[in-house]
C-alpha cells in the first residue's frame, strides 16, 4: 500500500508535464517590461537548491531553555507532546533533549541574530500604516491579483516549462456572509468557509508578529444531494461530521430532519429531528458514522473515506498570515495586507495502519540514520507532499510587497510542523481549535466579522487554563521569551505570575495576545524589512535586536534541554 500511496504522490507531480504553452514568450516579455525591477514575477524561483538543508526544523526549536540563572523553561511542549492516535509522532522526548541530526546542530536561522534597530527606526509610523492597509491579495476592481498573473505564469514560476500553472490558484474572495461562507462577485459560493478558534500557542499570538485567519473547504462531493444538487444544508451538515470526527465530540448544528438524508446524526436509534451530530466511531465495536449527500454514496462505495482524527481526502484549507492591522482607535485587528497565503489539499488516504507504519519507520531511521536529513517530494509550482497524504504550498510578498509563489525551500519551512510533531491532528492546527457551537455563529466566522475579544482562556484536558499555563510553564508569551510586553504585564521582577492579569487573561484572551499600538507598529516595520531584504531563509520571525536566549552557534549531540518531566498536550 505505501508503495501506492507514493505511486499517487508522483503522478500527481509529474502530471501535465506534456502540455503545450498557451501563450507566447513575446506577450510575456512585453509585460515584463511593465514591471518593477524587483517584482517576483521577474525572478526565477524554480531552484529546488537549499541553503539550510533543515529549514524543516523551525528557529524555535533552538531556543535556549536555561537561563543565565539555571533556571529551566518549557515551551516545548507546545509542539512536542505524547500523541493520540492515528498521530503515531509521539515526540514528548523532544522536551527532554535537542535531538538533531549533525548538520542541525548549527543554528542556520540567521536572521535571529540581526540587529534591525536603526533600519526599523527610518520607516515612519505612517508608512508602515498606510501599507498594511493595503490589500496585496485583491486589486481595486475586486479581483484576485494572484489569479490573473498565473492565468499568463511568469516563466520563472512554470516548474515544468509547460506555459500553465499547475498548482493551486488562489480562489477564496474573503468576502464572507453570516455563516462564514465566502462569496465570489456573483454571490455564488466558493466552497471556502472561514471559521474562528483559538490560536495556537506562542508564536502565532499577534503580540509576537502576525495576525491570521484560516479556512475549510471540503470536496464537491459534500455540496451536493443525493440527486446531484447543490445543498448548502448537506455542506453545513458534512463540515459537522468532520468537526464531531476531529474534535471527538459532539457538535451542535441547527434542527434537521434526519428521513431527508437517510442518516441518524444524533445517534438515537430513528429518523426525526436532529439538533446534534452525536460522536460515535468504533468500528472495532461496530460503531461508525456516516456523511450525507452524494458523500454518503460515495463513502458507501469506497470512494471517500471517514475516520476518526482523520479529515476526508480532497479537503483544503487556506491560511492567510498578515501584519498587524491598526484601527483608528488603537486597536488591533487583522490586517487587509498578507505576509504569505498557506494552502494545503488532502490528496491520498492513508488508514491508521499506514500512518502508524510511516511513523514506525520514521523511528527506525533516525535510529539507525540519526544524521540523515529529511528529503521531500515537490516542486514551487505543486507544492510539496509530507508524505502523510497532504501536499502544502504557499506565497508569500516579494521585494514590492506583491504576493509571489514561495520557492521549494521557502515552503519547505512549512514542513516540519504539519506531519511531523505530535500536536496535530492530521497534520492541522486550527480545525481542533475551533469555537464551539455556542459561539457565535456557531464558530463559523471570519475575524474580519467578529475579533477575538472576550474569548476566554481555553480549559486543558487536565482542567488547567491554557494560556496560563503555557505562560507559567515557559515564563514568558514568545518561545525565545523576547516579548518583553508580556513579561512586564504578566510577571513579577522574581518571575511569578500577577493574579490579577492572570483573571484579566481567564476571560479575554486578547489582554495576552495583543500587543500595544507602539509594539504592533514595530513589529510590522521590522517584518517589512525581511520583505525587503528577501530574506526568509534565514527566518521570517519579526525581531528588531538579536535574540538572546537561543543557541547562536551550536548544540551538542542530544544536548539535554533541562526539562525533567514530559508536558501532556491540551
């Protein structure tokens, strides 16, 4: 079966290779002369060349956990955790030690060690406001700039050489109605729906860089009835399934009647009124569920498949990282202009079996292989595989600050964490964290609708508050423990938590994860810098002064981090 999995893998790769070019090089070269001299739509990105070998393993992970004090630190834990099935990772040991191959031994995140002090200080307050809140994914005519350049790809885009792109090309208008779907021009739905959680920890606070949202998009087969009609309840009803499914829970949805799908959703044993999908998969037991519409057909014919932790192949998602938007009151919100545009599809299946054995295997290399580097499938036009049935691909701003494909390495950054650390479900971080259903919409909101303000503190598995936690577990609201906004609001000089901002934090979360106006601006200047600079290689963490608590040069051979006792995940 693996040998198919990845069979699947390279086809999906390969395909196209032999299509003819739709447009002439002589209509391309007259545009080109149309364009800035450093627009990414000039530059070659088709290189699969690295400069940093492991740009899959993130710079947090060379954080110094010991301060000069001996005292010890664990932000680790946020990513590296005992797992749950069918995650087979199962990496809480990597709390315990800096267990890297030799060539990551060396800290290649460069940009860490910056000094962008007086850089920073010559762009003007106004100047960084005026471009963050300039949309760069749509034009003044409402259209997405990205599809329009790659209806004619740039040739230093086309991977293959075809004259066609053949990766994704973005599709979403972020133009959402009161159920968080989003609309194209012509009111139709895309397929996209956004949807509100709470972010996760540590670096993905707004106070340490970016805003951000994220959003879902199942197959077309879950739209659809059983007649083949498109049916927005049926969708509604199937995004349902699959939140019950990874989350483990049940989830509230508005009433149904159950003798129009055929399906018992709330598990009572008859075919009535519905107003929950009720979680019940054990098919050890003889227990499963089951989608409805066409879905249902097709995962009765084998063609789509249903499990637990497990989203159904085809289904997409699409993660806008942006700067921090400013309002006119000082407030933070998410920001029209995007640092990068994420996009990941789910295009093979793989049982729990299979997962389980890739992990296994994993293992055993880097046992017998402990130096050995990890090697991907991919290109900048496809994306790249991790191996686990999902292919990633992304864009990101070019020296203008106009959206550009990012190339093999750049995306290869994106790697290390989705398939291969022990938090995830299936390789995704959001979708377990979204709001429940007696949130607002039910959950189903873009930020742009509804902030995070008077989101409370998430509650741990164990019953601890989550962010109160992490802030207790790692002294400090950022890995590198660099954020010292968080650490004036939240400690004491001797390091114990505040009370009081700990009970400000229980019912809203945005007095942790905010930053200030004059924090944000800095943090949006110091970014556009990087922009600047094209530097992401070498990391595209928003620091202004060298970091201080990391590994500059190098770690030992399974250097010990300090930490003790292995962290439980949420």
């Amino acid at each position: 079966m693996k040998l198919q999995i990845t069979t699947s893998i390279l086809i999906f790769f390969l395909a196209g290779c032999g299509a003819d070019s739709k447009d002439s090089e002589i209509d391309k070269e007259q545009d080109n002369q149309d364009l800035p001299q450093n627009s990414g739509q000039l530059l070659d990105l088709t290189s699969k060349n690295m400069r940093n070998e492991v740009a899959y393993i993130p710079p947090q992970c060379y954080t110094d956990t010991i301060d000069s004090q001996d005292q010890v630190y664990n932000p680790c834990y946020s990513c590296h955790i005992p797992s749950s099935e069918p995650n087979y990772i199962n990496d809480g040991d990597l709390q315990l030690a800096y267990i890297f191959p030799e060539y990551a031994q060396k800290n290649h995140w460069e940009n860490l060690f910056k000094d962008r002090t007086q850089t920073v200080a010559a762009i003007a307050d106004e100047e960084i406001i005026n471009y963050v809140r300039r949309d760069n994914y749509k034009n003044e005519r409402g259209e997405i700039i990205l599809a329009n350049i790659l209806a004619n790809v740039p040739s230093g885009w086309d991977f293959n050489k075809d004259g066609v792109w053949s990766g994704y090309t973005p599709d979403s208008y972020f133009n959402f109605d009161g159920e968080g779907f989003d609309r194209n021009p012509d009111g139709e739905i895309t397929g996209w729906r956004a949807f509100a959680y709470t972010p996760f920890l540590g670096t993905f606070w707004p106070t340490n860089g970016s805003t951000d949202d994220v959003l879902i998009r199942l197959s077309d087969v879950f739209r659809y009835d059983e007649n083949g009609e498109q049916d927005l309840t049926v969708y509604k009803l199937n995004l349902a399934i699959v939140e019950s499914l990874i989350k483990r829970k049940n989830i509230m949805i508005d009433s149904v009647d159950e003798r129009k799908y055929g399906v018992d959703l709330d598990k009572n044993g008859r075919l009535a009124t519905a107003e929950k999908i009720t979680y019940d998969w054990a098919p050890l037991e003889g227990r499963s569920m089951s989608f409805v519409g066409q879905a249902r057909l097709e995962q009765e014919a084998g063609k789509v498949h249903l499990a637990a932790g497990l989203f159904p192949e085809g289904t997409e998602f699409l993660h806008s990282v942006r700067y921090i938007g400013i309002k006119d009151d000082g407030g933070i919100a998410i920001a029209p202009r995007m640092k990068e545009l994420r996009y990941a599809k789910k295009i093979g299946w793989q049982t729990y079996a299979e997962l389980e054995a890739a992990a296994m295997a994993e293992i055993k290399e880097k046992s017998d292989f402990p130096d050995r580097l990890k090697e991907y499938i991919g290109d900048v036009e496809k994306g790249i595989s991790n191996n686990q049935g999902w292919v990633y691909q992304g864009f990101i701003e070019d020296a203008n600050g106009e959206l550009r494909p990012q190339t093999f390495e750049e995306t290869v950054f994106c790697m290390g964490c989705h398939g291969t650390i022990g938090a995830t479900t299936d390789g995704v971080f959001a979708f377990p964290r979204k709001l429940n259903g007696s949130a607002f919409q039910q959950g189903w909101y873009h930020w742009a609708q509804k902030d995070l303000k008077g989101l409370t503190d998430p509650i741990r598995s164990d019953g601890k508050a989550e962010y109160a936690w992490y802030l207790e577990q790692n002294g400090a609201g950022d890995e590198f423990r660099s954020n010292e906004e968080v650490i004036n609001k939240f400690f004491t000089q001797d390091g114990k938590l505040l009370p009081d901002a700990i009970a400000r934090l229980a019912n809203d979360i945005t007095y942790l994860i905010n930053p200030s106006t004059a924090r944000a601006l800095l943090l949006n200047k110091a970014y556009k810098t990087i922009v600047e600079e094209q530097s992401f290689v070498a990391g595209r963490d928003a620091t202004i002064t060298p970091m201080q608590n990391i590994h500059k040069k190098r770690v030992r051979e399974d250097q010990p981090t300090g930490i003790e006792t292995i962290i439980t995940g949420p």
